[in-house]
C-alpha cells in the first residue's frame, strides 16, 4: 500500500466516523441498554458498511451514504410509528415479561423468553436481592433488563442473609449442596419433611443462612 492509499484510507475513515456520528445523532439519545431489537439490527448493519467503505477505497462514498440513509429513514419511521400504535410498538419492541409473581416463578414465561434460572439470579443480585424468596414481582422488560419490586422488610416471608441455590428447574445443584457441605440424601430427606418426593417436583429450593428452605413447587404443566 502506498502513502496515497493510506492516505485515503484515513480519509474515509475520518469521513465514516463523522458520518455514523451524525446517523447516531439523527437516531436520537437512547442508553445502550435501552436500545430496542431493531436499533441493534441497525448499529450492526452499520458496522457492517462501515467496514466496507474502509476496506474497499475503490468503492465510492455513495455506496456507503445510500444504505445508511435508508436505515436512518426506517429507524425513524419505526420510531414514529411505535409512539403512534401500540401494536407496532409491541410486535418491534416486544412486551414486559412477568417472571416472579408474588414470590410465585412462572417457568413457563421463562421458557417462552429462553430465559434460565442463572439469568434470573444473576439479575437479582446485580439488584441487590440475594434471594428469590424476597421478591414480590420480577420483571423482564423488552430490552432485558430485569425490574424486581422486594417484598416488604417486616414482611416474615423474606430471608435471613444470603441464600444459595440448592435446586434450579428440578437439578439438583451439588456444587451448592458441597459448599455447605450436605448431600444429595440430606436433601431429599429436608424434602420429604415437606412433603416432596423427588426433586423434580421443584422449580427452584434455596437455603439462607439461617438453614431455611425457600421451595417452589413446578407448574403443573412442567
């Protein structure tokens, strides 16, 4: 590659950077984690021809400018249109997702979301809630960021302290059951104190620091 080439090389790389400012400018201010499917699709696609117009110096500008105007246009238009119909808003933007109700986890919702009990825990404690048993409502929103509503602080359902994940969606978790050091037997027999016969009849069991069970019984569709 010769200086020229480099040089224009850095010219159209200049010029790209200015110009998916400008895109990014006319798409609105939206926080990365509030960015629906679609500006996702855009901001990929964009790369895309961001990397084309740098890589082919010989392709001209215009190869660059047409596609990114028309995913600006249809970017604004989906915008314009999500504010004025809600259907369109929820068939784009998808619809909130209840996943804990009442303290109650609906497996079938998280099926349907392809979303696991590592997710939700994860979720939690990045919230500051350490265990299921404390959550009135937990809700997964469109762009998959996870709304929990706590269970009152007098309320005698919440737990004591951290709790640990013994079983997840009818699993036992031995990882968890050695780091307190208890076994599969000591288990199922805290189990058949309940009334349970297997540990498939449970959605999700946890322990806190007191030594109390949190069980959730498994829909009966499961």
């Amino acid at each position: 590659m010769d200086l020229v080439e480099i040089l224009m090389v850095i010219a159209r790389t200049i010029f790209t950077y200015f110009l998916i400012l400008f895109v990014f400018r006319l798409m609105g201010k939206r926080e990365i984690g509030e960015l629906s499917i679609l500006d996702l699709v855009v901001f990929v696609m964009l790369a895309e021809i961001a990397v084309f117009t740098i890589e082919q110096p010989d392709k001209s500008l215009v190869h660059a400018i047409v596609p990114m105007t028309v995913l600006l246009i249809i970017q604004r238009l989906s915008a314009f249109l999500s504010l004025k119909n809600q259907r369109f808003r929820d068939w784009f933007d998808g619809k909130p997702s209840i996943i804990v109700k009442g303290g109650k986890i609906d497996e079938e919702e998280m099926r349907k979301q392809r979303y696991n009990f590592n997710d939700l825990l994860t979720q939690l404690r990045e919230k500051g809630v350490f265990s299921i048993k404390d959550v009135e409502y937990a809700i997964l929103e469109p762009n998959g960021k996870l709304s929990v509503l706590e269970k009152d602080e007098n309320s005698p359902d919440r737990s004591q302290g951290y709790s640990i994940s013994l079983i997840a969606d009818g699993l036992i978790q031995y990882d968890s059951l050695q780091r307190i050091k208890k076994n599969k037997s000591w288990l199922l027999n805290e189990l058949k104190k309940k009334g349970y016969d297997s540990e498939k009849e449970i959605s999700y069991c946890s322990m806190d620091e007191t030594g109390d069970l949190y069980i959730d019984d498994k829909d009966q569709y499961s």
